[in-house]
C-alpha cells in the first residue's frame, strides 16, 4: 500500500541516521519498526510483574478495647464542640 506518511522532525532525523547506519531504505526501516510496534503493543503483558504497593506492619494497637475508643472519640467531639477558652 502507498501512503503519505508525515514525520515529526527528531522522527525523521531517527529514522534517517537508523537508515544510514544499516545501509537501508527509508521504506524498509518504517516497516520494521511498525512492525516491531504492533507486535509489542499485541503481546500480553503478562513477562511484567504485579504491582505491589508497599506495606509495613504497625505493631500492636494502642487501643484494644473498642468501648474505650468510642469513648474517646465521644470525649474529643464534645471538647472541639466546646468553646475556645482563654
């Protein structure tokens, strides 16, 4: 197929130095590199490891009875209810 195919600057440069040094034909250098393009962005990403989110143990609770705790949330809610004293 014939097409017109419009190149960025540095792409153009790339491809012409590419060409160059392998002693090739612009239309051959685009070829390979489309396909070597297609045939990554077809492939299953499955060669990549998960991403794992990074973890840390927070030891012991501090608070291990859950009354006291909404004891002392209760407690802070009517302190910041309160008005500023001075």
């Amino acid at each position: 197929m014939r097409t017109t195919l419009t190149l960025d600057d540095d792409v153009a440069a790339a491809l012409e130095r590419r060409r160059a040094a392998r002693g090739t034909r612009l239309r051959e250098e685009v070829n390979d590199l489309l396909r070597a393009g297609l045939a990554a962005s077809e492939e299953p990403s499955t060669g990549q490891e998960p991403y794992e989110l990074p973890t840390f143990d927070p030891g012991r609770p501090l608070v291990t009875d859950l009354r006291a705790l909404v004891e002392l949330l209760d407690t802070e809610d009517i302190e910041r209810a309160l008005p500023a004293r001075s």
